[in-house]
C-alpha cells in the first residue's frame, strides 16, 4: 500500500515497513523514528547506517550481530531504541523487518 | 585413487556416504566418513524422552549399522579442516588428504553464550532437551515436580527443528492433563520472535493452539541472564520471567572446529550457496544439514532434500560440469500439539507454511497446518522411516526434493 511520509509518497507493508528501500531517504528515517518517540541522535545514524550496509549485503540481522557490531553493545542498542529495538531500528531504516530464520 | 571425505557421520552426513557409495567410480574414489562418536542419536526424539513416551534404546543406535561397508568409518575428533592444503587435522595428530569434502558437522547448544544459562540451577531447574543427557535429566525431574511455573524459552534463532519449543508446550500442556496437575502449572512460552512462528499464516495457526491450550506467550524477549539466585530470567529491556522450572533452548552454534578451521560465520556456521550447497570459500568443500548457514530450517528434512541436490552436484563437480541442480529450501515438519495430535507444514526459501493438503493435492490424506491424528501417526512413522529410509538415502514416495504447490491454497 501507499503511504505518504515527510511529503514523499513510498510503498509500505501493513506493518509500515518500505518495501523498496530505495524510495528510502533521512527525512522519512526520521519522520518514522518521530512516530515511535524517538530523535535520533549521531549514535542513532551509526546503527541505521550498519543495518542498511548489512541489508545491502544481504546479511540477515540479529540481535547477536548488532551486539558485535563494533558499533553498539545490545544495551546501548536497547536504550537507542527502547521497544523492540531491531524491529524499530529497521522499520526507521526503511529495510525489512527481519524474519529470525525458520 | 581420489579420495572423498565427509565429516560428521550425523543425519546429513550417513545419508551422503549411501548415495555416494554407489554413485561414484569406486575404482577413482575412496570414500572416509569421519566422526568422534560411536553412536547415532535420532535426536527429534528428545522432545519425547522427556516425557516418558520414548525410551533410551528407541533413539540410539550404533553409527557403523548406517555406514555401507565400502567406506571406511574414522572414529575420531576432528580438530581443524586445513582448507589452504586439502587435509583434515585430527586431535590425535593425524592427518587424512582429501580432494573433495563434505562438511555435515551439524550444530550443537551453547548455554555458555548467556550469562548464567549453566549457572548454579543448571540441571536443577535450568534443563535443555537438545541434548540426550539435557532431555534424560529433564525427564527424571518431570517424573516428581510438584508444579508451579513452567517456562519454555528460546535463547536466538536459528536453532535446530524451530517448532521444538512449541510442541514441547503442548505435550507438556498435555502431560500434565494426563498427570491430573494441569491445574498446578502455568505454562509461558518465551520467544525472541514477534510471534509464536516466523511466517504470518503458520504463527495465527499456532497461537490459536497456544490459547486453546491455556498457555501464555511473551515474545520478543532477547534474554540477557538467567538470574540463578531469584530464578528468573530477564531481557536486555528490563522484562523480567519468574520460573520454578525453566526448559531452555540455548544459543544453536556449529562446531568449534569449524571456527578452528577459519571456516564460519559468527555462529560457526559455513557460508554456503543456499542452491548448490557449495562453500561460498572453498569449490571442492561443500556443506550440507545444520552445519551450513542456508536459511532453511535446521532440519532432518532438509538434510535429506539437500542430500539429493548435493549428491547430483558432487557428480556434476567432478566431471567439470557446472553445479545444475539447486535446493529451493524445501522443508517438512511435523509439530506435535498433544494429545495425541499433530499439524504438518510443508515450505521453502520462498513459500511459507499454508493450509491444504499433502502430499497428493486434494487427496490428502495428510492435512496441513491443521492438527489431526494422522498427522500425529505420521510424527511417530517418522522414527521408523528415519532409520529404515531417509538415512540409507531412499527417496520417501511421493515427496520431491523440491517442494510443489499443489493441493496448497496460497493467496
Ligand atoms: C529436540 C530436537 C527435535 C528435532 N525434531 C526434528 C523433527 O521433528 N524433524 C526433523 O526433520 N528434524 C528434527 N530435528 C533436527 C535434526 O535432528 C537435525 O536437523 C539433523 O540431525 C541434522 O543433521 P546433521 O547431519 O546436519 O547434524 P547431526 O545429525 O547433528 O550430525 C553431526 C555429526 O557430526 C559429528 N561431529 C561434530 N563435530 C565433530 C568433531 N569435531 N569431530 C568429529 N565429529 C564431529 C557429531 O558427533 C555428529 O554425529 C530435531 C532436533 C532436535 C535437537
């Protein structure tokens, strides 16, 4: 479905999630993070910056892996993004919510 | 002579040692099947030992009754594989050449990667049941406990058979009905999943069942610690579990020799082509069942579809030709929900698990993602049909090693 964040028109799945990363630009990464109570700060960016680079590489994204990242500790991750944070941090990234494999 | 070794003689790696014996040149290639233990565990038999259903003998047998007598059984630990000069180090010292290699090396828990996991209570009120001594030990504390909370919990994904901790809830759901204590316990299913399942239509299927069955579910719980003192675990956002018995699924990893060889991901899995099964690093090094990091399920299922891909792609390497045959992650599970009930899915890379019918469209007589009895006769026919047909390598009638789409209704 269509729907219209920071004035641009994208693809998104019933959860919100873009469906076509590259309609994905700053201003709709930050309206999202608004929209879950979040203003993202430089540290912010570093992790939406490591999430799409792993996206990109198609490397599925865990929760370990952010832990390992050199980027955050999964503490900080949760205190970045409070509720859910992979969930968060990929929806505000406009890249796939991760499935955790079957 | 040439010579072929596969390493791990588990579900993957017998069933790849009786296709090749009788599919190779046997006056090119020697065939070594490598593996430090002795005996063959059917290991989705430790989701019954727990609760008196199987016994010991009935899930163990002896490695060597499954390995053809024209290949040669290596008992011994591997230490590292030396992919740079074609060898295999083994712990003792010696070392074993070879020209092709099949890692089957499969995936095993590691408590040790959460704090606390194997802490004081482990064994006590802490239990796995993805081992045989975690499942035997749980089944001996089942036999007396009194009641209270009982927690089911998975550590990360991926582990091996992911619908496991759901159905140990629901036989335990109904163990305690049968026990006439079901009253006295609360059963909670914690997941670091959003959901009871990873696809839409298989997790609406499954909580159904959850509720149906009184058993309360807490997802996305990313566990930082078992806390052994207050006998809780507790999440990186501050959610905290009480339990009275906790039955974990700990972190799933490949084995250590993978990360000594230099060959794995940060789980120890081998970066592998999820359609030809070839290692992403290596050409004459291909992997197949838990060892690899495809994202099918971990499943004895798979492995035997693999088996069939990776059989036809050995054959293509060694002739030069290019690695034709591809592996569509099809998988087939059946997910017991007590009482003598089961539900069958059936999926791969691309489909999710849907309702229908299996395997003749429209016929059945198997039913999918809806529970019935026949599929519960079905789960324990697989027992009997893992040793006598998938590990010697024979086709199960009528299921291809490519998933098909009919008789299943997709939207
Ligand atoms: C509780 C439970 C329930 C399950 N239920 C189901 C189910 O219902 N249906 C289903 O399809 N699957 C199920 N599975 C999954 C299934 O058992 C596995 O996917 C399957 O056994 C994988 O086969 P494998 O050959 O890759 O690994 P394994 O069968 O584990 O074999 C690996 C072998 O490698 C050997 N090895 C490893 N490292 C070394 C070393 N360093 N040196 C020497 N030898 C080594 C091991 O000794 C072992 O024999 C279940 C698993 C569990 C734990």
């Amino acid at each position: 479905m269509e729907k219209i964040i920071a004035q641009k028109t994208v693809q998104v799945n019933e959860e919100g999630y873009l469906t076509n990363f590259a309609e994905w630009n700053k201003e709709i990464g930050e309206e999202i993070a608004k929209e879950n109570n979040i203003v993202l700060s430089p540290k912010h960016w570093e992790v939406i910056n490591y999430v799409q680079n792993e996206f990109k590489n198609e490397v599925p994204l865990t929760i370990r892996k952010i832990g390992k990242s050199g980027v955050v500790d999964i503490k900080e991750f949760y205190a970045l993004f409070p509720v859910g944070p992979l969930k968060t941090a990929t929806k505000i990234a406009g890249i796939p919510k991760p499935a955790g494999c079957i | 002579m040439k010579r072929l070794v596969i390493l791990g003689a588990g579900t993957a790696g017998t069933m790849m040692a009786n296709h090749l014996h009788h599919k190779l040149n046997r006056k090119e290639w020697t065939i070594d099947v490598v593996d430090e233990r002795t005996e063959h565990h059917y290991q989705p038999g430790y989701l019954f030992l727990p609760f008196d259903i199987y016994k010991p003998e009935d899930i163990i047998k002896s490695i060597k009754d499954f390995i053809p007598s024209d290949v040669n059984l290596i008992t011994k630990k591997i230490d590292r594989i030396v992919a740079a000069d074609n060898y295999i180090q083994m712990a003792g010292g010696d070392q074993l050449h070879y020209d092709l290699l099949i890692i089957a090396t499969g995936a095993k828990i590691a408590p040790e990667e959460t704090e606390g996991m194997n802490g004081a209570e482990w064994q006590h009120s802490v239990f796995d049941f993805y081992t045989f001594e975690g499942a035997l030990a749980l089944r001996n504390k089942l036999r007396d406990w009194q009641g209270g909370n009982l927690v089911i919990h998975i550590t990360e994904m991926p582990i091996k058979c992911p619908v496991a901790p759901l159905e140990f809830a629901f036989l335990a759901d109904s163990y305690f009905q049968h026990k006439k204590m079901r009253d006295k316990v609360n059963i909670t299913y914690v997941t670091p999943l959003s959901g009871a399942f990873t696809k839409p239509k298989s997790t609406a299927a499954l909580e159904h069942l959850l509720e149906e069955k009184n058993i309360s579910i807490e997802s996305d719980f990313a566990i930082s610690e078992v806390d052994n003192e207050n006998k809780t675990i507790v999440d990186y956002g501050g959610k905290v579990i009480p339990f009275d018995l906790l039955v974990t699924v700990p972190t799933n990893k490949g084995d250590e020799l993978i990360a000594r060889s230099g060959l794995g991901d940060d789980l120890n899995y081998v970066p592998t082509n999820k359609e030809t099964l070839q290692s992403k690093d290596h050409a004459n090094i291909f992997v197949i069942g838990d060892a690899t990091n495809v994202p099918a399920s971990k499943a004895g299922s798979v492995a035997h579809f693999e088996a069939d891909i990776l059989t036809e792609n050995i054959l293509h390497f060694i002739k030069s030709e290019s690695l034709s045959a591809t592996f569509d992650g099809h998988a087939n599970c059946f997910i017991e929900t007590g009482n003598s009930k089961a539900l069958l899915i059936d999926f791969n890379y691309t489909h999710e698990p849907v309702d229908g019918m299996f395997p003749f469209a429209g016929v059945g007589p198997l039913q999918l993602l809806k529970e019935s009895k026949m599929n519960h006769w079905g789960k324990l026919a697989f027992r009997w049909i893992y040793w006598n047909v998938l590990l010697k390598g024979t086709p199960i009638p009528f299921v291809s090693a490519n998933m098909s789409t009919a008789g299943k209704h997709f939207n």
